[in-house]
C-alpha cells in the first residue's frame, strides 16, 4: 500500500520505519525536507522523502503525525489533496508550554478524534490509531512482534467501516494486534 507520512519526527520516523520494512511503498514529508530525506534513509524499504503535499497526494493512506496544536495548519495547508483519502491521526491532545508537556482542553465537549474529524471535514475517512504507545515503545514493539514475538495490542477507531478494514492491514504489518475500539466518540 501506499503510505504517506506527514511530519518525520519523534512519531512518523519510527512509525514509517515500520511499514517500509513490512513492504508498504512509504513516502514521508516534513516542513524540514532533510528530516523527511533522513527518515526514509533510516528505514529499511521502499521509502523516500518529499513535500507534505506531495505526500498527500501520493498516500492511499495518509498519516498525521504532527502535533495536536499543528494538526488544523497542517490540515489547512494539505486542504484538497486530503479529499476522500483515508488519514490516520496518531496524535493526543498534548501541547508544549514552558518546555513542559500539558494536556490540551478539546472544544466543545468532542473526544479529540471527534473534534480533528471536525478539522478535517466531512469528506475526510480518519482513522484513529498508534496514539496509544510512546514513539520508542511503538518502533521497540513493533519490531519485536515484525519478528515473530508477542503482539501489543494496537487499537483503533473511527465512524467508517471501510476505512477501518483498510488500516487494520497496517497496524497489524507494524507487528501490532489490531483492537476495534468503536467509534470516533468511544476513542481515547
């Protein structure tokens, strides 16, 4: 499959690592163009670097992995190339003040997968899945469950059956088992 990974840091690096090496044609991006070059050089695949837009266009799935306070620039600026593609949103509402790591309030009332469907629109199929492991943890367990080792549970969510069934294939090839959380509203 193609995957797109938006944003090459601490997330998407390892996380891409992972599908390269499982077989999927993997394009990361980054605003820093050598940080997305750099990620695909470190994975062991079909991978290469590239824009976010271009990313965007490329990925039958397409992973958001930047920050919470990020996501709706990014969005903004992907705009129309995330028209009916499959995005996958591994981000928590954490944002950075002073240095420190703080927990990000969502609007009105929505669980954040809710509320970056809303970001994202309507036309948008989001997926929700790899938020529940930190960075090191998601590429230390992936490899060893790539490998034939025990499987962490991986769960997911999201309001699209169809594109649900789509991303199971990618948790489960990262070396995860997939857990069908529900909906966008039961996600954590």
């Amino acid at each position: 499959m193609r995957v797109a990974i938006v944003g090459s840091g601490r997330l998407g690096a390892p996380l891409g690592r992972l599908l390269a090496v499982a077989g999927h044609d993997v394009l990361f991006s980054d605003a820093d163009l050598g940080r997305a070059e750099a990620a695909a050089k470190a994975a062991d695949g079909q991978a290469r670097g590239g824009s976010p837009i271009e990313a965007a266009r490329f990925g039958e799935v397409v992973v958001l992995a930047v920050g919470w306070e990020a996501f709706p620039l990014v969005v903004a600026e992907l705009g129309e190339s995330l028209t009916g593609r499959i995005v996958v949103d591994p981000s928590n509402p954490i944002g950075e003040r002073d240095g420190a790591a703080v927990v990000v309030a969502v609007p009105g009332g929505l669980t954040s997968p809710q509320y970056q469907q809303r970001v994202l629109g309507a036309d948008v199929r989001l997926v929700r899945t790899f938020n529940t492991k930190y960075p090191n943890e998601l590429l230390e367990l992936g490899t060893a469950g790539q490998r034939g080792g025990p499987r962490a549970d991986m769960p997911y969510w999201g309001d699209d059956d169809e594109a649900k069934k789509a991303v199971v294939p990618l948790i489960e090839d990262a070396g995860f088992t997939a857990i069908d959380g529900g909906g966008l509203s039961e996600s954590l």
